[in-house]
C-alpha cells in the first residue's frame, strides 16, 4: 500500500479508535493488526461475542495491549454497540466484520444517535493503482441505487469532501454519460449538465464538474482530442459520478479485475467514516479504507 506517499497523514494526530462489528473473521483482526503495526490506528474495539473474538485474536496475534472486546451476543446488538460508541465519542471510525451490511448500517439511522451528518448516506471508491500513482474516485456504486438529480448533487458533495481530505482542493467531478451533450431521451446527460450549471453558479462548491462526458474522454486527453471535444477539463477527471449503482458496480470491479487498481471504500454523509469491507476484499483494501477514514477524520 502506497497511499501513505501519495495522501500523508498528519504526524501529530494524537490517536485513532476503531470499533468494528462482529469482527467474527479472522481476515477483519489481520487487518486490525497490520493497522495498528503502521500506525494508522492506536486501538481497536472489537463487538461481538467475547469468545469467539478472544479466539480468532489468539489465532491472529492480535496484541492484547491494543484491543477491547465489547461482549455483543448478535450482529444487531454488535451494530447498535458500534453506533453507541461513535455517539459517545469513543471511536473515530467504524467497520464493518462478518454481519450483514444492512445489519451494521442500520443504527446509523437512529435519530438518538444523531449520527447523519448530510441528508443522504453514500459510498465512495478510490481505485488505486500503485505503479503510476493513477487513481480516481468513483460513486456511488455501492449504495444509492439510482439517485436524483438532488441526490447526485449530495453525493458529489460527500466525494468532493473526501477529495479535500485527500489533498485535493479543487477536484475535477465528471457526472459519467453515454453522450457529451445534453440530450433529452438520456436522463443523465440532462442531470450531468444541470450539475454543471450548478457548478457554475456556485450552488456546487470545492470542485471543477465537467460534463456531461464519457469515460474515455473523462480520463484520456488523448480520446478527447481524437472526438474533438473542446472542454478544458476532458481527460482530467479525478471523481467519477455514476448515473446509476449499476454503473459504478461495474466500473470499479472492471478496473480492479482487468487494470490492476486496488478499491478501497468508505460510507460517507456520516459524522464519522464507516468502513464496509466484503471478505473477497484483499488485506491491502481493507487496510487503505482505514487509512481514508483517518485521513478524513484529520480533516475534521
């Protein structure tokens, strides 16, 4: 994992919990482990049942010095204990172990937690990969399933923040079509020029969005050039808005499987990051979705 190079963490951070839900895998207590190695966090709460934990940390090496079992019988109740403890300010982050995604998210929505920070919780995918340090930040894929015009708006708004907290201050936003000129028949190009327009007026703010565009002329300057598109910022995208979760599904598993970028995802619109991880995730993605969820807690 490379990120460190590319997006440092700040040096005087004083520390970072992580509480993860039913870390019942021993994949979620290796990745702990490693995070703690390097620093990314200083200590883990682990909820779930306090016997099979003890287990898989014995099996994991999991130091004893740097995690606290929280005993939680079920997934619901390993959930709520991890939304508790983002409410009472005793996590930075939360993670998502061996539950179902539904489950651990959930309690996230509880208005006594107060947990909902924008209107709409969305997810978010840096592809990485590490050989020419070329990435790209995809949404949704992973969560909206097929978002509104105000919808697209707000998940721009939580990418773009994780861009800042990236290092990036004024990132290129490319809303994906499969055309470069609004057209009626193409709902998305409609929403991808109504966002520019925004863009332009100042309703959308701390990014460039261009479009409607595209993937090859949002990411090659070259395709640009060769179908005589004019736009200044064609071939410079660095977030990539989907139209649909379909889109960005597809989109990131095809860079990860056939370009070799590794995916590392967070839920954001939260008050803290919150991490969903999926068991055919490698080490290195669980363990640079850790790191962005440091990253964006720095910012804070």
């Amino acid at each position: 994992m490379n990120l460190d190079q590319c997006f440092p963490l700040k040096e005087h951070h004083a520390g970072f919990t992580l509480a993860v839900a039913y870390p019942h895998d021993i994949e979620s207590l290796l990745t702990v482990k490693e995070a703690l190695h390097r620093g990314i966090i200083s200590k883990a709460l682990l909820c779930g049942d306090k016997a099979i934990i003890r287990e898989k940390a014995k099996e994991a090496k999991l130091p004893s010095n740097a995690f606290e079992i929280i005993h939680c019988p079920s997934m619901e109740e390993a959930a709520d204990q991890v939304a508790r403890l983002a409410f009472e300010k005793k996590a930075h982050a939360l993670m998502k172990g061996l539950l179902d995604t539904s489950i651990f998210l959930k309690p996230l929505l509880k208005k006594e937690y107060d947990l909902k920070k924008e209107s709409l919780l969305s997810h978010a995918m840096l592809l990485y990969r590490e050989k020419d340090d070329r990435f790209y930040l995809v949404s949704d894929g992973g969560m909206v399933i097929a978002p509104t015009l105000e919808q697209k708006k707000t998940i721009l708004h939580n990418t773009v923040e994780l861009a800042h907290a990236m290092g990036l201050s004024n990132p290129v936003a490319v809303p994906l079509t499969a055309k470069e000129k609004p057209y009626e028949k193409m709902p998305a190009t409609m929403d991808a020029e109504s966002l520019r327009l925004m863009n332009v007026a100042g309703e959308i703010q701390g990014c460039r969005v261009s479009g409607p565009m595209q993937f090859d002329v949002a990411v090659s300057k070259e395709s640009a050039t060769k179908k005589g598109v004019k736009d200044p910022l064609a071939g410079q995208a660095e977030i990539l808005l989907c139209p649909c979760i379909e889109v960005g599904n597809v989109l990131v598993k095809s860079l990860t499987y056939l370009a070799d970028f590794v995916n590392f995802g967070l839920v954001l619109g939260a008050k803290i990051p919150v991490i969903v991880v999926s068991r055919s995730d490698g080490e290195e993605g669980k363990l640079g979705s850790i790191y962005l969820a440091r990253l964006l807690t720095e910012k804070e």
